[in-house]
C-alpha cells in the first residue's frame, strides 16, 4: 500500500484543514459574540443591581410606611377613628396621647420617617406628632405644605395616595426667608381601609424622608448613583436627577420610559451621547427607577476581552497543528483495528479494496443487506412507536429534530394551521367492566375517532395510563364549527356506536406542534370537573379554567354545621347541610382539587364521629367510609351515598339508645337550651335530671359524641350566632344572653369554633 493513499495520511491532512478552518472561524466569531455577549452580561448586571435596588426601596421603605399605617390603623388601644368626633378633640387628653403614639411611631422608624399627621376631614382637624393639634389645618400659614396631599385625597376615587417630593421648612410657621429644609414625600390613606379619599372619615398621612430613599440607591448602586432617579406616573420627580432626555427615543412626553409599567432596558440618543435605560417599576407606589448609564460604559470592558479571544485563537491555532498530527494517529488505530477484524472475518480481498476506507465500505454495503431485514421488525413496532410519539407531543419537552421526527411518524403534513387535545372520558358504566371489556371499549373509541374522515381534519388517538383517551386534533380550516361537529359526532345522541357515554374535555386551539402540550394541559385540567358535572358531556367552559385559579373557599361555617348537625343526629338538617355543600361545589367557583379536599375532610368528620361513639354496623367492623368515597363515580352519587350511609346510621344508633337513656339526654338538652345564660356545669344540670354527674357525662359521651362540656358551647355559639345574624344585639349584650360573663372570653371562644370574632361573622354574613 502507498503511504500516500493510506488512511493516517488522509486524516493527517483533514485534520490540518479542519483546524485552521474552525480556529479562523472560530476567531471572527468570538471576536463579534462574545464581545456582544459580554456587553449584554454588563447590562443584565445592570439591570439586576436595579431590580435589587428596586426591591430594597420597595421592602424597606415603601411596603415599610403601609405596614406603619396598618400598625396604628389597626392598634386597639389607640382610638384612631375617635378622632373624628368632635367630642374626642377637645378632650386634650386623649389627644396628646394619640399624639404620643404618633410621635412614638416616628421615634421608632426615624430613618425613614419625618412626621405621622392624623386628618379629621370634615372637622378640618389635624393632629401632627411634629405640629400638634391644628384647627383648619387647609387654611392658614402652614396649609401649603399639607394642600398637596390634603387635596389629593379630597377628590381621590381610591383609598390612597403618594405625593411628588416637595421640600419642607423644619418651621412651617416661620416667614423668615432661607432655614434648613427637608425634602418629602408623603403616603396618605383613608380610614376606614376601603373608603375612598373622598369619602374617608379620617386621612393617615406619613411623611417619609426622600434621603432614605438616595441613600439605598447609593449604597445599592454607588457607581450608577448620579444616573439614578425615580419617577412617579406623571413624570414627577420623586429621588435623584433626570437627565435632559426630552424629546429622545424610548421616552414618553411625561418623561418616563416607554412601556415604564414593566421592567425593561433600551438603548437611547440623549444629546449627543449614547445612553443605555433600564428601568424597574416599584409596585407599591407606581413609580419607577430608571438608570441612564453612557454606553462607553459597556464598550470600554468590551475591548479587553476582544483582544484576549485573539489571543487565546493564535494560541488553539498553534496547539491545533500540533495536536492534528497526534489525532491523526490516533484516530487511526481503531481505523487500523476495524479494518485488521474485517479481514479475519470476510478472508482475502480484492486489490481495488487495499484502502481502509474501501474495505470499511464493503462491509458496510454486507451489513445494509442484513439490516434491510430488520425493517420488517420495525413494521411490527410501529402501533408502539405511534404511542410513544403522540404522548411525547402532549407531554412537550422535544426539540426541534425530536418533534419533525414525531410528526414524521405520526404522517402529520404542514397543510394543517390548527392543532388542539381532546381528552375522553368513559361515564360510570365502565366502572365495573373487566379490563379486558375496557380495553375492548377504548380500541374501539379509538378506531372510531380515527375513522370519522372528516374534511379538513386528521385525528390520531391513544390511550393514556389512566384509560382515558387522548385526541390529538389537526384542522386545516376553522376550527370553531369543526369542534361543535365533533362534539355532536361524539355526544350520547350521535354515538350510540360506542356502546357507552363518554365526556369530552377539549383543550385550546394552538398555531403550531409544539404548543400543543398546552392544550392537552387545559383539557385535563377540564377533565378533573367530570366528577362535580357529570351531565355534561361536552367540558369546554372558560369558566372551569378560571375556577381552577380561583382562592375562593367554601365557608367553614358549613362544614361547623354539618359536624354539630352529624352530632346532634339531626337528620334532615344533616342531609340538607351536605345538600348545601355539594351545591356549593357544583355551582360554585371552586378549584376541583379543593373541593376533593373539602369531600375528603367531610368523609373524615363522618368516619371520626363514628369512631368516637364505638359505632359498628350490624354486620360488625368499622366502616370504611373513605375507601367507599374513593369508589363513587362522581358527586351525585356520592351524594346518594352519603344521604343512605347517613340515615342508615342515624335510624340504627336510634334503636340502640334505650328509652331512659335518651329521655334523660333529651331532658338535659332541653333546660341546657332553655337556660343558657344560667349555671350550666355538669353538677348543676345532672341536679336537674336526678342523675349523678359522671353518668350524665357518660350518657352525652355514649348518645351525642361528644363530651357534656363540648355540647354546652356548641349550644352557645349556636345560639348566640343566631343572635348575631337576626338582632341588633351588641357583643356584650349576646354574650351575656348565652351564659359568659366577659365580652373578651366570649370572643375568645367564637374565634376557637368558627375561627373568626363575631364581628368579622357578621361582616361575612352582611357581604354573602
């Protein structure tokens, strides 16, 4: 064999090219990337320090003031809404130790906080812990520095308000010219918490020092400070100094940003100079920190590192010559190894294959003759591959190659615009199916849906692991009137073919494959209603997929009446509380994951109830009441169930009690009922019904569930929640009536049962 002709010497010199190609390439295109890429890494760093700083005016100064006003809006023991009457001003006691507390507030958040002034609008009063006591605060030699937010809130729709900075005098009062002068900025808001400023009994206001706000940017940012400043949404300046930009690209005629409601940087021409603006809104407050950095800032690093990449490419380029040879050799003895193996295998070859490469080849050519012969295998695979390929598609998460090899498979053209998921169901009659009958039955769905020869359509269908079946629908036209016509081809009346009710669940409509895991996500997030709907075929509302968002919860005071009346044994209140439950879920805004939750604690207090009374059904054991709500269908029949397990519980432990034992109960119940403002210990009431204590104990243990002490409250906060909801009663007043003889350890109870104070349960009730 020729040196020339062998295969090392091919490699050799491939290898030599390839090197000089790559690093020349490789220089020119590290010079202009990552130069770019770095520039791009210095503003990200950029914009990161001003997202930090945004954060850290946001937390320590601005979200800081409104936890202030929550302390002393929300302080019992200051008497903050007394202020507004008349009577409460000229108590000058009272009013200095309100002011104290103001001036308190101040002294402990001195560093941020100038002044605390407290505002009677309709008194046109004002109580300052710097200033005192002011009569016509919006008149007068001081009024012009309280005007800006006193006006503000006069004609405010909205409960609060932030002010410009303005500068202050220390000596309002003062006419004297010059002074020291601090620079403000003020945070009102109304009192009570959702009253407009307008229509607001009292106005909080809080002065806060714009130098702790320039003091985080210039800690934060110290190299970007004099570039910094904050703005409100009129373009008012709030901290810093803005640069002249009137009239640049990126801004807005108010002298914000363009699109300043989301964080964002562009580059802009300010003068002659170009600058790059990054800006960052603080929510709290609506305004937004913008800083406007010289581009040269950036460029400048840039030029290092081009030079550093040239560097390091002369450096590959000689180590790539060097290095070529040695792959060469390298690469050349399993090249030598293959080929040494080959002849042991095939014997002698021909002359014309004495090259390396040639006799590789010949092998090859062998091995494709034994290949073809797999193909026919691969025919066999092909429903598994199917499979495999749909549910990738669903799942997301393949790249570009994985998904055109997907679509291969699947024969899935570019004619088609619209892509969507439909998910579909089988109803209640599958439930006792062997798994062969099931599987049966989702063949057959399959081969329906794939079958239907739609115009403009192409469907292709798989079962999922939990036997539901997944549609992955391709239009070419609309896809509204294409889904309605599925929809009806698949309903109970158009396909008795089936030979079974099934519910659809259909995703949304993407433009493009690999959006189409979305759609198969909403439509099983559609699917989890089958259960609380289950006579609609057809799950599609935008409304389920708003409730699966929802943080509306069922009120708690239906699960408190459903355990007092399951303790009670009241059974058609009992039955109508779960009535009034399930109704909830059903019809309610209620994520399906929630209301699962709800279904699962109400099963509890049922089964737990159950074992605290040592209740076993006459074919003895204990039930297993939470394994036979995981076996119901859906809501409706575990309504049924529930309605049956109930009364069949209640009638049986019924025939159990013996007369005397439930006569006495029910004496007890009756004087605990009508005499619960009285003494109702255990001794006094067991007096009453000519028994001894601990029996009577026992016997509301044994009947009821529950201990004599637990039943006394209930009756209480039964009661006096009926108070609450149908009198004008006070507090104290009901609190009296149902046998406490504190308004604070009646609340404290209330909260412990219902967990919320009684006025919070009326404010619920008035808003329901």
């Amino acid at each position: 064999m020729k040196k020339w002709n062998s295969a090392f010497t091919s490699l050799a010199v491939s290898y030599l090219f390839v090197v000089l190609v790559i690093v020349l390439l490789l220089c020119s295109v590290f010079s202009i990337y990552f130069s770019g890429r770095y520039k791009e890494e210095l503003r990200n760093s950029s914009r990161l320090i001003l997202e930090n700083t945004a954060g850290t005016v946001e937390a320590s100064v601005l979200q800081r003031v409104q936890q202030i006003y929550l302390e002393l809006s929300l302080d019992r023991t200051s008497a903050l809404r007394l202020f507004s009457d008349a009577s409460f001003q000229h108590n000058l006691s009272k009013v200095s130790e309100l002011q104290n507390l103001l001036k308190a507030e101040v002294a402990g958040n001195s560093d941020i906080v100038q002044a605390v002034h407290l505002y009677a609008p309709k008194q046109q009063v004002m109580l300052s812990s710097l200033h005192g006591l002011i009569y016509d605060a919006d008149q007068g030699e001081g009024a012009a520095y309280f005007a800006g937010w006193i006006g503000g809130m006069r004609n405010n729709p909205h409960s609060s308000l932030w002010t410009p900075a303005r500068e202050v005098p220390e000596d309002i009062y003062s006419s004297v010219p010059g002074g020291k002068h601090s620079t403000l900025i003020t945070y009102a808001r109304s009192y009570p918490f959702q009253s407009s400023g307008a229509d607001s009994d009292l106005i909080l206001a809080i002065d806060i020092k714009q130098s702790a706000i320039s003091a985080i940017i210039g800690n934060m940012m110290p190299l970007q400070y004099e570039d910094t400043y904050i703005i409100d949404p009129s373009g008012a300046l709030i901290a810093g100094e803005v640069l002249a930009h009137a009239g640049s690209p990126g801004f807005s005629a108010n002298g914000l940003p363009a699109a300043a409601g989301e964080a964002g940087s562009f580059s802009s021409m300010i003068g002659e100079t170009s600058y790059v603006i990054s800006h960052q809104p603080l929510p709290s407050a609506g305004w937004t920190i913008v800083s406007a950095v010289p581009a040269s800032f950036f460029y400048a690093p840039s030029n290092v590192m081009q030079q550093l990449i040239l560097g390091l490419c002369l450096l590959a380029l000689l180590l790539g010559f060097l290095l070529s040879g040695v792959l060469a050799k390298v690469n050349y003895k399993p090249v030598k190894r293959l080929t040494a193996k080959i002849r042991d295998l095939s014997g002698p070859v021909p002359e014309p294959a004495a090259n390396e490469y040639r006799l590789i080849d010949t092998a090859f050519t062998r091995l494709s003759q034994q290949v073809s012969s797999l193909e026919e295998s691969l025919q066999a695979s092909a429903p598994a591959i199917k499979r495999n390929a749909v549910l990738s598609l669903l799942d997301g998460g393949l790249n570009r190659g994985e998904t055109a090899e997907a679509l291969q498979v699947l024969g899935i053209t570019p004619q088609y615009s619209r892509y969507c998921c439909l998910l579909i169901r089988p109803q209640e009659a599958w439930a006792h199916m062997s798994s062969a009958h099931i599987q049966s039955m989702v063949g057959g769905i399959i081969e329906h849906l794939e079958d239907l020869g739609l115009p403009g359509c192409r469907i292709i269908a798989e079962e999922l692991p939990d036997r539901q079946v997944a549609a992955l629908v391709c239009a070419a036209g609309p896809a509204g009137p294409l889904q309605e016509q599925l929809s009806q081809l698949l309903s109970p009346a158009g396909g008795r073919q089936l030979q079974a009710d099934i519910q659809q669940a259909w995703g949304s409509w993407v433009a493009e494959i690999p959006q189409l895991h979305s759609s198969f996500s909403e439509a099983q997030t559609l699917m989890k209603y089958a259960y609380f709907l289950p006579e609609q075929p057809v799950l599609n509302a935008s409304g389920l997929l708003e409730r699966e968002n929802s943080l509306d919860e069922i009120p708690q005071a239906l699960l408190v009446k459903f355990k007092d009346k399951l303790h009670s044994r009241q059974l058609d209140e009992l039955i109508s509380t779960a009535g009034q439950l399930i109704t909830a879920m059903r019809e309610g805004p209620y994520p399906a994951d929630y209301c699962h939750f709800i279904l699962g604690n109400t099963v509890f207090i049922y089964s737990d109830y159950l074992k605290s009374i040592r209740y076993k059904p006459e074919d003895g054991g204990y039930p297993d009441l939470y394994g036979q709500y995981i076996g119901m269908s859906n809501i409706l029949r575990f309504q049924d169930w529930l309605t049956c397990s109930l009364a069949a519980f209640i009638t049986e432990t019924d025939k159990r009690n013996s007369g005397r034992a439930l006569s006495t109960v029910e004496t007890a119940k009756e004087y605990i009922t009508q005499h619960l403002s009285d003494d109702l210990s255990l001794d006094a009431v067991s007096s009453k019904v000519f028994i001894s204590p601990k029996y009577l104990s026992r016997l509301f243990k044994e009947e009821l569930g529950m201990n004599y002490t637990d039943y006394v409250t209930g009756q209480r906060m039964e009661h006096a929640r009926t108070l609450l909801e149908g009198s004008s009663m006070t507090v104290e007043q009901i609190a009296g009536t149902v046998g406490y003889g504190t308004a604070a350890y009646f609340i404290k109870r209330f909260k412990e049962r219902y967990g919320c104070t009684p006025g919070n349960y009326v404010r619920t009730v008035k808003e329901g």
